[in-house]
C-alpha cells in the first residue's frame, strides 16, 4: 500500500469513526472531510497524528483543530454551495480549504503572515481558486466584503465580536467559541433582520482570539489582501 492509499485508509477511518459518529450528519461535509489530504496542512514530523483526532501545533504558537470540531463547526453554518462565508484564523489553512469546497467564495483572515502565505500555497496546489487570503485584525471582520452568508472564528474570544454580527446577512451564520482564555463555549450565532438569535452547542478549547475585540486589544496591523 503506497502513502497515498494510507492516508485515504485514514481519512475513510477518521470520519466513519471520529466524526460521523459523533453526530456530524451533513454529507456534504463528510464528503468533503473524506478528500482533503489533512497531512499537507500539518508540519513534516507531525504527518504520522494527522488523521488522529486532536489539535496538532502549526507553528506562530496557533493550532490546527481537531477534526471533530472542524466537521461540527462547518456543519453548523449550513452550507449548500452558494454562500460568500468570511474564516477569522486563516492557521494551516485546513478549514478554509475545506470551506472552500463546500461554499462559493471565502475569504479568511490571519494575523500572523507567514501562516497565511504557508496556507496558501498548500491550498492553490490542491487547486482550490475560490479562497481570498487576507492578513489583519479578524476580529474586526472584513467590512469590504460583508455581508456575509456565514462567518467562522477559530479562536476563542472573550465576547461576540459586534463587527461579526454586523456583516452577517439576514438569515447568516456566526460560529465563535466564547469564554475563558482557557476555556469556551461554542455558539452559534444567527441574524434575523436586526435581531440576533444564538445556541450553546459544546464546550472546546481554542487558541485566543488576538485584536480589537479579541483578548489584549492588541492591532496586528492593517487588512492587506494577498491574494
């Protein structure tokens, strides 16, 4: 069996058995999951723990998710194909890419650059062209391409962010995880006209959200557009 078989062994495993399992339903996702090569986003020495379910380091002190909270939370944003949806937290790359599959444009926004170049060379060599690569302050959103139809934050913030819930559209989606530097809420988060609706769906544990409206306050630097 060459690599290549192997890792689609592992990822055919990872989702009948860590994902699916566990409750994550949408086929589009599953699909999704079962063909992007999770071991290209991940360091060299850390290919072997790619398909294993738990957070791997990708350097800039940020971390690839584990695989069940990423099925879930591109789940929760109840994506058909259509949608423009905003990533804050750009890391390895692996969620935009995924989203990338299964919307029709993203954008995603990171603050530490070389993570953001890194990602998107992986993600233009799998062919994915519908991916807009920013770097910034996320927690500011991206007010010059809002609205959007969902948005997803891969780090834990202390509160919403009020940017996000502004550029959502009418009906879109926000999946934030909410609390403690050490420990949140993932929450859903959803717009009726002016009204805002939300759910509590799990405990997780994220990296914190870094900017205006994230932990210290602290401005990474202006939006850029890369790409």
């Amino acid at each position: 069996m060459d690599a290549q078989d192997r890792y689609r062994n592992e990822r055919k495993w990872m989702v009948e058995n860590t994902i699916a399992a566990r409750g994550v339903r949408d086929e589009r996702v599953l699909s999704a999951i079962a063909e992007l090569p999770r071991h290209l986003f991940v360091q060299h020495e850390d290919r072997e723990d790619a398909y294993a379910d738990h957070p791997l380091p990708v350097g800039c002190g940020q971390t690839i998710s584990q695989p069940y909270i990423v099925a879930l939370m591109t789940e929760l944003l109840h994506l058909s194909g259509d949608e423009k949806v905003l990533e804050i937290g750009t890391g390895s790359g692996y969620q935009a890419a995924l989203l990338g599959m299964l919307a029709r444009e993203v954008h995603t926004i990171e603050q530490h650059a070389e993570l953001s170049e890194h990602a998107q060379k992986v993600i233009l060599s799998l062919g994915i062209k519908n991916i807009h690569f920013h770097t910034g302050d996320g927690s500011l959103g991206l007010s010059t391409q809002a609205p959007f139809d969902g948005i997803i934050v891969t780090a834990g913030a202390p509160l919403i962010p009020q940017p996000l819930l502004d550029q959502l559209t009418d009906g879109g989606r926000l999946v934030i995880p909410v609390g403690s530097r050490f420990s949140q809420d993932l929450q859903l988060w959803w717009r009726d006209g002016k009204k805002y609706d939300s759910e509590s769906i799990c405990p997780v544990v994220f990296v914190p959200l870094r900017g205006r409206h994230g932990w210290d306050g602290e401005k990474p630097g202006e939006l850029t557009r890369e790409g």
